[in-house]
C-alpha cells in the first residue's frame, strides 16, 4: 500500500483514491488525474482490504476500485465502503470486460456506474468529474446489460425490493424516466415542468428510498417491478 500526503479537507479540489493490484493501472492513472485541474490522488492501494481503512483516513470524493484483487475484491471492497456511516465517497468499478459477471452486484451494492480500463484518458478524467457531482456513470450499453442481468435471474423476494408506497405519482413518473435513461433535462421536456423541479424530484426518490444516485434508481427500478424488462 502506498499512500500521498492528504489535503486540507475544505479544499474543492476533487480527492481520489485508486484501488487496484497493478502497479501499472495505478501508476498510470495517477499520474493522468493528478496532472488534471481540480483533481488530486490523496492514496493508492493494491487490495481491498484497506479500501475502508483509507476511506478513513484520506475522506477521498471518489474511488477508483479495481472488481477483480487476490484478496478482497471489489466487490466485497464496495460493499465494506457503502456500509460506511461517516463517509459517502462515490465508486466507479474498474473492470476490464464490458460484461463483467460482478458488474452489475457491484452497481447494487453501492457503486455509482463502472468504466473499462482501456478507456481514453478523457473519458476517465469526464468518469471522475460526473460522479464527484453525485451523477451516475451508466451509459445505455450498460442499462440494457443490467436489463439482461434481470431477465436471467429469478425474481427477488417482496423484502429484497425497494418499497416504493412513500413516493407520489410524479416521483414514480420521474424514477421510471431515470431508469429509462432519461437525463434531468429529457425528463422536464417529457414531462413540461422546469429542470430545477425533476431534479428536486429526483433527490426526494432517492431520499426516500435510501439509495445513492441515480444509478441505483435504475436498479430498483427494476427490481421493485416498477419497470419490466423489455417495456
């Protein structure tokens, strides 16, 4: 584990933290964002199993989680972060196939969207950025994925699903647009109400449901039965 100095935490400079077992991915990508404006790598780590004590000890904005480590994975790695009550940094799940079979448990245990690592740099530096801003990083290729994902699996029990009575008609109307793909600024076209307002809309969804950004929308979305594979 190799670790820089942190800043001061007032700072509006976006603190990153990388998690992955190559040398090389971690070398590479830290030396691409820390020469960003805006954008600091506070640590670095080669196993998950001191992504929770980093969290700690750096308060990182957004990680940068490898799925697949010798030790503890990704996966396991997201859900130790999420379970976090003191700290809410962002995930974005490193994979190297655009199918990765942890993908889409990783999004469900707290991940805000994934990215291939042979991604270009700026798409990688745009991947930080969007989810600093509590954004989610799904692209349609990957909705339809997630889609797939729940055609082939058998239906989760009544407790498992988002309980969806405590939202209104609209907010129902606007969590079934997000989880079409929609943007905020789609949304208030679709709908005609002021972009302001499907935003204010979309926080009470996720207020309400204790769910993390938008991304996870999509996902108990669907898993509520809110939106059917295939609508």
């Amino acid at each position: 584990m190799s670790t820089t100095s942190p800043t001061a935490p007032d700072s509006p400079t976006i603190r990153l933290l990388i998690i992955d077992d190559q040398a090389m991915v971690r070398a590479g990508f830290g030396a691409l964002l820390n020469a960003q404006p805006g954008i600091e790598v506070v640590a670095d780590a080669d196993d998950g199993v001191h992504a929770t004590e980093l969290v700690r000890q750096h308060s990182p904005d957004v990680v940068l989680m490898d799925i697949r480590m010798p030790q503890v994975d990704g996966l396991e790695a997201t859900r130790r972060l999420a379970a976090l009550t003191d700290y809410d940094p962002r995930i974005i799940i490193l994979t190297t196939f655009d199918l990765d079979e942890y993908v889409f448990d990783a999004l469900r245990a707290g991940a805000s969207g994934f990215l291939l690592k042979d991604a270009p740099a700026e798409e990688l530096v745009q991947a930080v950025r969007v989810v600093a801003r509590g954004e989610a990083l799904l692209s349609p290729s990957i909705t339809r994925s997630l889609i797939a994902e729940f055609v082939s699996r058998p239906p989760r029990s009544a407790a498992e699903v988002k309980d969806l009575d405590e939202l209104t008609e609209r907010e129902l109307e606007v969590m079934r647009l997000v989880a079409g793909g929609l943007s905020n600024a789609e949304i208030a076209a679709e709908i005609y109400v002021a972009e302001q307002t499907v935003k204010t809309h979309v926080s009470r969804v996720l207020m309400k449901l204790g769910l993390r950004d938008r991304t996870q929308i999509v996902v108990a979305a669907y898993e509520s039965g809110l939106i059917q594979p295939g609508s």
